[in-house]
C-alpha cells in the first residue's frame, strides 16, 4: 500500500515537474500565469462539452475522485512530454503548426493498442486541440491544464452512466433484393420493458426479429443489442430466443436440449424449475421424436430461459398451444420481466399482447404505425383493441 500510494504522489508531482524542467522555447510570448491558468481550465470543460455523447453523471466518491486526479496529472505530464520535448525538438526545422500535427498524430498513435481505431480518433481531436491552445497561448500551462481538466471531468463522469438499451435501432432497414422488408425504423426497448410486436403477415416482424438476435445484419442503418452488434458473442450471451420454427434431433431428450444452453452461463436456472415453469413434465426425461407439438413448443420456450438471459426475443411464442399451457406461459414470461427482464414478443393474439404487454410495436408494410401501451391504442377506437390494430394496419 505505502508503495502505490508513494508511486501515485509521484505520478501526480511529475506532470508540474516537467512543466518546469521544459526545454521548449515559447512559440509567442506566453500569457500570464492566471490567464493561462484560466484559459486551460475553461477550454478542458469546454472540449468534454462537445464530446460528450450524453449528459455527465458525476460520481464524487472517495475513489473515484483519486482515480480523476491521477489521470489528469498523467494527462499534465503527457503534454509536458509530447509539446515541451518532442514538439520543442521539431519545430525548430518543421515550422510549429507541422510540429503539432506531428506531436498530435504520434500521441494519438500511442493509444491504438489501448483504445483501437475510435479512441484514438478521439485523441487525435483532443491533441489537436491542446497543441493548438498551445501554438496561441505559448503556454504549456494552459495546454497542460485543458488536458488535465478534460480527463478529470471524463473520469468522473463516467461514474453513474445511463444503463444501455436492451434493444436500438437507428434508421435501420433490411432488403432482399430490391424489396424493402423492414425500414427505416427507429426504436429503443428499455431495460425491463415488455414489448408486444403486432402486425399482419408479411409486416416485417420475424425480420425485425432477425435482426435483433443477430441471425440477418441490416442492408442500412444500425442494430444494436445491448450497445453492441447483435452477432457479437458477448451480446448473445445475455439473449435468450424462441423462433417461429424450431425443432431437435429427435433422439435428444429435453434435458439434454436444455442443458445446451444451460451449459453457457454460470448459474442458469435448474432443469425443475424450467420443468416447473413451463409444464414440461416427461419431456424432460423423452426423445424429442416422441414429444407432442405442445410438448416441443413448451420445450422451445423454455429454451429461451434456460441461458438466464436479460433479454428474451419471442417470435410466436404461444402458437400451437391450447389454452391452459398459454396462460402458463404468460405467467413464466410475466415473472421473468417483473424481476428486470426485457422481453420482446411478436403474437398474432391481441389479448396476449393486451394481456402481457407495458408497450405495444404495430408493423404495417416494414413501417412502425404505432407505438404505446395496450390502453392507448384501445383508446383509439372505443375500447376495442382488435378495432384498433385493424384501424392501423389498413390504413
């Protein structure tokens, strides 16, 4: 512990030390210490400002704000480093302006390895601007400053960050061909929503579907699961899924189905609270061969929950099913979004979606026609939501 905290004193000493000890002639006559001073700190808030994705939540614990001094004094000393050394060195024979493009490209160059391609897009913008403060002020203080301003607000911020949607699209569309089958759509599922997607054959809805578990890519636009491209594992792997078809080896036994995906998460649901859940009874210990199409279909659903996902997409989930078996599967997919699960389900049922649904997503001819709770479109026409999404999808 005495070591870690004498290296970081040392660490937040060094960016001022270098300041010092600059070999850097002054490229204009430098402003005055409180000017510089000032101009640095206002032009670190006024960067993070403009790039910024979203509005900061700031997180002022104990170490979270240790954590922002100590990279805003690595951000000191790395100007201190690349303007006072390096830039001093070549500008001399390069000219100042080609001296920091050079300085700024080299440090944006030193973060690919940690940052890939975007996060040192963001430090050639960022470099660019703090060498450039320093080209009009002729002082590091302020280029010094700006930067450590800017990675202080940066580390804070990212304290208490929205969480991501579970579902994002961004004019997202998907073609076969010449045909438009879905799009351009614009939609976010929410962690914890229950969404119903309603719309008559050939809307678009298994294609929407296709695109949020990853099976197709969009043809335009942006489809993101969890932030991330849906065919990415690491999204996958918090996505449980039921699709319209869907069938076994027929020597494979449901247990042995189930425990496939169980097999991928570290603390799945048992193999009797699945069985519980979905009513799966001897389907569990029977060839698939030998299973009923209820009995497959219950099989499928629980599938879907079997990798204890935070979000299951339902394509037709209930189809097949009699009566008593749907009802259970309304209550197995109702519990599953009351402890903070995100579900998105297409049905052709409208009591279903009336039934299980906060939200409902109406499709007509690959274009959302609607979008709100179950009693906003029933209110559309009288009461009657079967009117209502007849209303929608004919008009």
């Amino acid at each position: 512990m005495r070591r870690t905290l004498l290296a970081t004193a040392a660490l937040i000493a060094l960016g001022p030390v270098l300041l010092r000890l600059s070999p850097t002639p002054p490229p204009r006559p430098p402003l005055a210490s409180l000017a510089s001073a000032s101009l640095g700190l206002l032009a670190g808030i006024a960067l993070f400002a403009v790039l910024a994705r979203a509005r900061p939540h700031v997180l002022l614990t104990p170490l979270a704000v240790a954590t922002a001094i100590v990279v805003a004094a690595a951000g000191m000393s790395e100007e201190a480093i690349w303007r006072a050394f390096a830039l001093g060195r070549i500008a001399p024979t390069a000219g100042l302006w080609p001296a920091v493009a050079v300085t700024t490209a080299a440090f944006a160059a030193t973060h690919l390895p940690m940052l890939r391609t975007r996060g040192a897009a963001m430090q050639l913008v960022t470099g660019g601007a703090f060498g450039a403060l320093f080209a009009v002020t002729g002082s590091l203080l302020a280029c010094a400053l700006a930067h450590g301003t800017y990675n202080l607000i940066a580390v804070l911020s990212r304290g208490r960050a929205r969480p991501a949607s579970a579902i994002a699209f961004r004019h997202a569309e998907k073609r076969f061909g010449a045909h438009l089958a879905l799009g351009p759509v614009d939609l976010t599922v929410e962690q914890g929503e229950l969404v119903a997607l309603l719309g008559p054959n050939g809307a678009g809805k298994t294609t929407l579907v296709s695109l949020v578990t990853g099976v197709r890519r969009p043809s335009a636009g942006d489809v993101r699961l969890f932030s991330r491209d849906p065919r990415d594992w690491r999204a996958r792997a918090r996505l449980g899924t039921t699709p319209q078809q869907m069938d076994f080896p027929p020597t494979l036994r449901g247990r042995e189905i189930l425990d496939l995906a169980r097999a991928h998460t570290s603390s799945p649901p048992s193999l009797s609270e699945l069985a519980e859940r979905f009513d799966l009874g001897d389907a569990l210990h029977a060839q698939n061969g030998s299973l009923s199409g209820g009995q497959r279909r219950r099989l499928a659903l629980a599938l879907a929950f079997a990798n204890a996902p935070a979000v299951v997409v339902l394509d037709e989930p209930t189809t097949g099913l009699d009566v008593e078996a749907r009802r259970g599967a309304w209550d197995a997919i109702a519990a599953f979004a009351a402890q903070g699960g995100t579900v998105l389900l297409t049905t052709h049922y409208l009591e279903e979606a009336d039934a299980l649904a906060d939200r409902v997503i109406v499709l007509a001819h690959g274009e959302v026609v609607a979008d709100g709770s179950p009693q906003s479109l029933k209110a559309c026409a009288g009461g009657d939501i079967e009117q209502a999404f007849l209303d929608l999808v004919t008009a």
